[in-house]
C-alpha cells in the first residue's frame, strides 16, 4: 500500500475521481508496495485499481494505451524507503568521508530498484531468494553488481558480511534467466589484486553471454581512514601491472567471444603513466559511468569538435581570455586540450588550474569529487581571466550545490570572478570555452 500525492491535472486517475491522500492497493488484483511494482502491473490496457480513503475501500477500472502513465504521483520516487547497505567494506568511500559534507552524502544505498532504475551497484547482500525471483520475474535487465571478488571466503573478509559469499550464487541465477550483468571490482592492493584478480575475471567468463562488462577500479582511498582497515594506494609500476593483467583476460574474451568485456579503470593509464587507450578499445563504453573510457571519449569528442568548427570557418568575435579548474587526473587532457585550442584560434587564451583536493585528500583525483572550498582557496589571487570554468560533476546532479554545501555565486564572490560550470560531450566543453554556438547537426 502506498499514498498518493499528486494527481495530474487531466489525467484518467483525475477522470475517475482518484485524490491526493488516497492509497493505492493493488492493481490487477497485485499488491503494490513500490515503484517497479506499480510500473509492471500496469502496463495492461485494461487495469484496475483498488484503493483507500481513509478507511473506506473503492476500485477503479481504466482503459489506457499499453505502458501510458495515469497520472499518480507518490511521497518518493521509488514509492519505498531506500535499501541500505548491511555491509562493511574495508574499502568503503562513505566511512572515510571528512565532516561537515552534505547529509545525503553519508547515506548507502544498496538497492536493486537503483540499480535497474538510475544504473547504481548493488552487492545483492540484503536480497532474498524472493527479490531474485521478482527481478527475473519483471525482468529487470540489466543489473549493476558490485563483485569484488568471487571468491566466497575473501568476499565476506573483504565486505565484513556473512552473506557475502553465499549471495555470489544469484549471478549465476540472473544469468541463467537472461538477466544482462554490469560488474565492478573495487581493487585493494594485496587484497583481491594479482591471482585473486584472475580467478575472478575467469569465473564471471562463464556468466557469459549474459555478462555485459566488468570494469576494474582502484579503492578510493582518502585522508580519513582512521582506525579503519589498513589499505595503501598502487605503485605507479603496479598499476601498470593491472592494466597488463586486465586487458590480457580481455583479449581472451575479444578471441573467444567477440566483445572485450573486461575494463581497467582510466584512473590506472593515469597513475600508471601510460597513455590512454583509442575509443575503439571501449566498443560501446559500458562502463562509461564508472570512469571507464570516459577520457577517451571526451578526447575524441572534442577533436571531431575542433575540426568541425574549422571546417566551418568558425571565428571568435573578439579575443577572449579564462580559465579552467580541474582535478589532477584530468589536468593534462585539459591542459592539452586548451593547447591545441589557443593554436587554432591565437585570439583564444586559457589558464588551466590543476586543483589539489585538500578535502578528501591528495590521493583522491577525480574532478568530480572537488569542494567549492578547495576551488576557493586555490584560486584566491589567481589570474582567472574573465571567467573560470569548473566541472559541473563537481556540483550535486540535478541541483547547484558543491559537496562542502557552497554554491556557484558564493564562489564566485570569493575568488573575484565569475564561476560558471562546464561539463558534457568533449564537444560541448570545446564549444563552452571557446564561446561559440553550440549548433551541431
């Protein structure tokens, strides 16, 4: 059962006398108890729904298109509480975030709706054999899990869970009933690196063809790591050894069956000091999201950008001067990038600011994890020229606030000049610097 909030203005829930504050029942004689409920029963044509208003039951019987909405809105957008995690990683992000950040930032979801909906990782610790059958049920495809290793022993040391190993038996359950599969692997040094690393690469093979992708990622590792599990960072050398392991799995796979399938993370070419793999070894960027390809593709973007501006004659109006703020992992992509722009347009000038992240600590490089604070205090005094472009990662998706809480204008105050967020395609970044339209076909 669940409440409802809003009724569109219009719709058939309006049309047969449904209000704000009625609870819905069921649909089709189904409970409904959250969003991937309510969404699968009522793709029907012909649905009914029961209801309460207070304590007096009614019902309600529709004729609609195949998967049109009736225009109910609920308390949350799940219509449920979200899962949280019942783990404890020794690599956890959350347990080593300073003070003083967002509330919400503190919260872990470990949610298979999430995962279906929006594309977060879940590591199916908190599902029972009933929410297994329920997704191959709805067929809620593809799902996002976060594996680390498939050794049972080591996944419950690594994840402090009892469950943690016995739950790795639902992979093969999805796969079996065509579920598609994303993974991850969060790599700690000495922990689930080296032969560990290969036997699970191995194991997740066999989940194929359902498997999709496996992107390997180094644990985040910040300044506030007291009393926690002792982790140390790769070597430069290391990293370069997990490239090398990685990508020789994934070439078995291309032979074998003809997607690469297996990923390290950009931030191992980075620490490992080795250039960047072309787009094509990406195929279609599954792991986009999870920083996998995305520095590529970014240069990619924006070279196809750069050439189609000159191939169009593209001029700037008069001489213009910025400035950039980024973490250190992109800095020298960005700092390339505005090379390669002030060479085709000698009228276009740019600073580029490598921003130290003082927050979280030096370890962490990711533009997308950069405070206002850390921006304010690096670039007070700096020449900014007329305005200074920071990634819009770095602010809160879909609202306007950094994660130390601070927002644009405030920055902008302190550091003298207007700060403006730029982000997207490579394309549109070159277009945001260079200040032209942004009409492309």
């Amino acid at each position: 059962m669940v409440c409802i909030t809003t009724v569109e203005q219009g719709s058939l829930a309006e049309k047969h006398g449904v209000l704000p504050g009625d609870r819905l029942l069921t649909v089709n004689g189904n409970e409904i108890n959250d969003v991937l409920d309510y969404r699968f029963y009522l793709t029907d044509r012909f649905v009914t729904l029961s209801l309460l208003r207070g304590e007096d039951p009614y019902e309600i019987s529709l004729r609609k298109a195949e998967h049109a909405d009736i225009g109910l809105e609920f308390e949350t957008p799940l219509m449920d509480r979200k899962k949280t995690c019942q783990n404890k990683c020794v690599f956890c992000f959350i347990d080593q975030m300073p003070k003083g950040m967002r509330e919400t930032l503190y919260f872990k979801d470990d949610d298979e709706r999430l995962s279906f909906l929006h594309g977060n990782y879940v590591t199916l610790t908190n599902l029972t054999d009933h929410d297994i059958d329920r997704i191959i049920r709805m067929h809620l495809s593809p799902i996002n899990v976060s594996v680390h290793t498939t050794n049972p022993e080591l996944r419950v040391k690594m994840m402090k869970n009892k469950r943690a190993g016995e739950v790795l038996k639902y992979l093969s359950r999805l796969a079996d009933a065509g579920i598609l599969l994303n993974c991850q692997i969060v790599l700690c040094r000495g922990i689930n690196d080296g032969a560990e690393l290969v036997r699970s690469l191995r194991e997740l093979a066999l989940l194929r063809p359902a498997l999709q992708s496996v992107s390997v990622v180094p644990a985040g590792l910040t300044a506030h790591r007291e009393g926690l599990y002792p982790l140390e960072p790769f070597t430069a050398r290391e990293c370069g050894d997990v490239i090398d392991l990685v990508n020789a799995e994934g070439e078995k796979m291309l032979e074998t069956s003809g997607e690469r399938v297996f990923y390290p993370s950009d931030e191992f070419y980075l620490s490992a000091g080795r250039e960047l793999p072309p787009e094509s070894f990406y195929e279609e960027f599954p792991q986009l999201e999870n920083g996998v390809g995305m520095l590529s593709l970014f240069r990619g973007e924006a070279e196809d950008e750069i050439e189609r501006l000159r191939e169009e004659n593209v001029s700037l109006p008069r001489e213009r001067r910025i400035s950039v703020a980024t973490g250190q992992a992109a800095y020298g992509e960005i700092l390339r990038l505005a090379r390669k722009l002030e060479s085709v347009w000698p009228e276009f000038h740019c600073l580029v600011y490598p921003i130290r992240n003082d927050t979280f600590g030096e370890l962490i490089t990711v533009s997308g994890l950069l405070t206002g604070r850390d921006l304010a205090a690096q670039l007070a005094g700096r020449d900014l020229g007329d305005v200074l472009y920071f990634p819009r990662s770095a602010l809160r998706s879909g609202e306007n606030d950094f994660l130390c809480g601070m927002l644009p204008e405030e920055l902008s105050a302190r550091i003298g000049a207007p700060a403006v967020p730029a982000g997207g395609s490579g394309a549109e970044f070159v277009d945001t610097l260079l200040g032209v339209s942004a009409d492309r076909d």
